[in-house]
C-alpha cells in the first residue's frame, strides 16, 4: 500500500538528483508510506547510477525507474500511466532542486485540509553559492527578487474569488490580505495533485508543466482549486549570468505564446495569471529593495523588447 507517490523527471541530472533524493528522504511524513518514481528520458550520463546508489541508500524512498523519450512532458505522462494507485497524492519534484523536510508534509496535509484544493504548489527559493564573484552576487539579488520577496509580486486583477480559504485556513508564511491579491498558478519545481486523474497534460513536447497545468486545473476544476504554500520550499540552482536568465525566460515566454495560439479555452485562466510587481510593498521594504526591483524591471523591460524582435522559435528549439 501506498499513500503518497514522487514524480521525477530526469534528463542529465547526475550533479543534482542525488541531492534531490536525499532531501525527499529526509522529510517529515511520519508513518506515510511512500514510492518514488523516477523516468529517464534520453539520458546520456550517469544518472540512471546515480538513481541506483540512491535507491540502496534510502530504501524508505522505494524507488522504481522507468524510460521514456527525450522531453519532461513524455516523462510525467510516463510515470502517471505507472501509478498504482490512482486515488493517492502524487508530488511531482523537479531533479535539480532540493526540498525542505517539512516541504511535503505541508502539501500534503493542505490537500486533507481543503477539499476543493486539486493541485498546492510550493515556493521556489534560489541557494546561495559559496565562492560568488561579486558581480555574481549582485545578479544573484537582483535575477532572483521575486522569489526572494515572494510578496513583491500580485495579481493584476481581482482574484480573491480563487482564494476564498485563505481567512479559514491562513498560511504561516502568506497573511490572507496578500494571499488573495497573490498569484493564482503555481511552479513546476514542487507541486503536488490530490491524484493522478487530476494530471492532464497532451504529449507536446512544446508545453511544461507549470504552464500548461494550472491553467488546466482552473478550466477543469473552477477557482479555488490550488494554492501556493510559501512555507514548502523547493531551494533551486540560480541563474547567475545575464545570459542564463535571458535563455530561460526567452523559453517561458514561448511556452506561454504556445499555450495561447493553441489552447484557447485557457483563455480566462491565462488573463487572471497576469501579475504585476507591488510597487507599494516594495517601496514598504527600503530603498536598497526600491534600487532592486528597479533594477530586475530593467532587466526584465530589455528581455521582453529583445524577445519581439528575435526570430520566432518554438519552445522545443529553444531548449534543443
């Protein structure tokens, strides 16, 4: 039996899925019994070892492997076909991030909590690197402002109808007032489903998870049916070159371009995700924050000009 099931997609991930491993091992479940289910897609390295040692090290995790190709889309569908049991929880992890030990234990007890909830997510908070040169450490501040200041960023129109639990069941780290002007979609790097039936993602290899699902669950499901729990954080490498940062957000503004030619019943989630920086709150903060955001907003102004003069790629050219 089986309460609680992990989903790993894995593409060339020896540096990091071992760290990941050991955070999932080490959390706080009590007597949860769990399984851990990790897909290869078109690895060419170590990682399927790397898994093997793993799953000696922690038998608790009973980790099984499976294959699918190349693209994490195929992999998640992979492992939710393999689930055995479709009524559990099933948390999806990204390879290269490590978790929190309360992390699942707060997903996973939202869910028993709010019934109308289909899908929590976690919140995305980037590591410090030892040994940062200083110009590091300053794109270190300023890349990662949103996630450093979760609070910095709400919803461009009123979403308080998505957030009706957060008076009757308040959060630790998210007063209600914030939580329902906060954003209403969650990150793939941590999130969990009240099960596998509630996954519906087509096999394109164009879409990603944390775009194309929550938009699905709030189609599907109506407002109210996930959270973001600010207090289950998932610790993920930071991007900490100009360059790095303009490759993956030039990817998720493609995604979401994708998402809306082609998905137009998405159409009222896709409007109410829209966010905007809270210019109040951060002026709140001081001006070294002030001087911060300033400076993500300039860097984020120069992307998205860059990105509408660029040839159109799709999302899968990008990655490639």
């Amino acid at each position: 039996m089986t309460d609680l099931y992990y989903a790993i997609a894995a593409y060339n991930e020896e540096n990091r899925i071992g760290r990941c491993l050991d955070s999932i091992a080490q959390q706080k479940l009590g007597n949860l019994r769990t399984e851990t289910i990790v897909c290869l897609n078109g690895c060419n390295d170590r990682t399927a070892d790397v898994v093997l040692e793993r799953r000696k090290r922690h038998p608790v995790l009973n980790i099984r492997t499976l294959h699918s190709k190349k693209g994490k889309v195929f992999a998640h569908n992979e492992i939710v076909h393999n689930i055995h049991d479709p009524t559990k929880p099933v948390a999806f992890v990204d390879a290269d991030v490590a978790l929190d030990r309360d992390a699942i234990g707060i997903l996973y007890g939202e869910l028993g909590r709010i019934n109308s909830l289909q899908a929590v997510g976690g919140h995305s908070v980037p590591y410090r690197p030892e040994g940062m040169s200083p110009w590091q450490a300053f794109l270190y501040e300023i890349l990662h402002a949103r996630s450093l200041f979760p609070m910095s960023e709400i919803s461009v129109n009123d979403v308080s109808h998505y957030k009706l639990f957060a008076d009757t069941h308040p959060q630790t780290d998210a007063d209600p007032e914030f939580e329902k002007k906060s954003k209403i979609y969650f990150h793939g790097r941590l999130f969990m489903l009240r099960n596998n039936r509630v996954f519906e993602m087509p096999e394109d290899e164009n879409l990603a998870d944390d775009s194309f699902l929550p938009n699905s669950i709030h189609t599907r499901y109506g407002p109210g049916s996930s959270r973001v729990r600010y207090d289950a954080i998932a610790y993920y490498e930071p991007y900490l070159s100009l360059h790095q940062h303009f490759r993956a957000y030039r990817r998720v503004d493609a995604q979401l371009r994708y998402l809306d030619a082609n998905f137009k019943n998405f159409r009222e989630s896709r409007e109410m995700e829209r966010t905007k920086l809270d210019w109040e709150y951060i002026r709140s903060t001081g001006i070294p924050n002030v001087l911060r955001f300033a400076a993500y907003s300039a860097v984020r102004d120069l992307e998205h000009a860059a990105y509408r003069v660029l040839p159109d790629q799709s999302p899968t050219d990008l990655w490639k």
